[in-house]
C-alpha cells in the first residue's frame, strides 16, 4: 500500500510540474506578440533614428528556462516551487519604443525644438526578463488535494538610450539617458496563463512609458 501511494505522489507531482512549462509559457507569448514581431515600426518622420546592438535575427518571440527552487514531501503533504524564466526577444520592447517615441515626440513638437537638426538613438539596454513564480501545495487524505499560487515578476533592468545629435552633418551633442524599469509584479495569481498575459499588457504600457520619459529628458537637455 505504501509503495502504490509513493507511486501515485511521484505521478501526481509530476503530473503539476509539467502542466505548464518553457514550451507552453512560449506558445503564450508567441500567441501575443508573434503576429507583429517582425513588423518594422513605421517612422514617418526623417528626424530622428533608433537603433540597437541588441537586434538579432532571432525569429522566436520568446525563450523560456523551468527551474525547481524545492520540494517538501512529507507524508500527507507536499510542497513545492519552480520558476519558470522567460527572456523576450529585444524586438518587442524596442518596436514598442520606437512607436510610443515617434507618437510623444510630436506630441511634444521635439522637431520644432530641434530647429533643424536630426537626433539618433541607439536603445542600450531595456527590460526582457520576467519570473513566473509557481508555488503549489498537495494534501493527500483519502483523495489528493493541490492548488498553486502564482507570481508573475520582472527582472528589475533600467532602460539605458544614448543619443546623439547632428546638423549638417557635424554633432552638436551626445548623452546618455537612464529610466528606471516600470515594471510592477503581479503576485497571488490563481490562474497563470491570464496572469502572465495581463503581465504583458502591463509590461507594454510600462515600455511605452519609458519612451515618454526618453522624449521628456531630451527636450529638458536641449
């Protein structure tokens, strides 16, 4: 009888650590963001340019690593935590800059306020790490009993943008300017596909936000 409860523990546990993993967290984004990833932002205007050394030709949306942090199996209880990972691929946040800095920056009439010149960006580092945090419990009495609780949290990583500013040819100045991440965790989720969704839309406005704030320290170092 013991060893058929071990047998139906290991099945079960294993059964809760391979619901979701890497593959299907992917899918999740891929269902997100891979209709649109190879799509070039549409710049309108001539005055200004964003680059970045951290394009590749890398045509997967996402990569994902699952890492156990624990596991406590007692006799009628068991717990355990694993991580999952995820490192979006650079094109998300930088199309989603690109576009969110073209639309303020009219906004804000930084042409006019650059009288003529042409500026160029180059993003050197932005946020692309999230965490799903998996904590789950299994009481087992005459049937077993399992639940998760779920976290869904950002790698804290600065938005760093240098730019430089020319006329005719010649630079007139260069900085670099640094926006803290905007990024919020979301924690004691129940179901972790919605949870890492709603993450993503957050984490979209918070990059377009970061652009913002990159228009604004421009015009104010003019």
């Amino acid at each position: 009888m013991k060893t058929i409860r071990t047998v139906f523990f290991c099945i079960v546990i294993s059964s809760l650590a391979s619901c979701y993993g890497p593959r299907k967290v992917n899918s999740w984004v891929m269902d997100k963001y891979g209709i649109t990833l190879n799509n070039q932002p549409k710049i309108k205007d001539d005055y200004f340019t964003v680059s970045s050394k951290l394009l590749t030709n890398d045509q997967q949306p996402s990569t994902s690593v699952k890492e156990s942090k624990g596991l406590l199996p007692l006799i009628f209880y068991w717990r355990g935590h694993y991580v999952n990972t995820v490192t979006l691929n650079p094109k998300i946040p930088i199309n989603t800059f690109t576009m969110a800095f073209q639309s303020y920056a009219n906004s804000k009439q930084l042409k006019q306020k650059l009288n003529g010149q042409k500026i160029e960006l180059t993003v050197e580092q932005v946020p692309t790490i999230f965490m799903i945090d998996d904590k789950w419990q299994l009481i087992w009495l005459v049937y077993a009993f399992g639940w998760d609780i779920f976290s869904v949290l950002p790698e804290k990583n600065d938005l760093i943008v240098s730019y430089r500013i020319f006329k005719d040819n010649s630079e007139t100045k260069k900085a670099t300017i640094t926006i803290a991440d905007q990024n919020k965790s979301l924690e004691h989720l129940r179901k972790v596909k919605e949870g890492t969704w709603d993450y993503l839309n957050q984490y979209d406005e918070a990059i377009k936000s970061m652009a913002k704030k990159t228009v604004d320290k421009i015009i104010e170092e003019l």
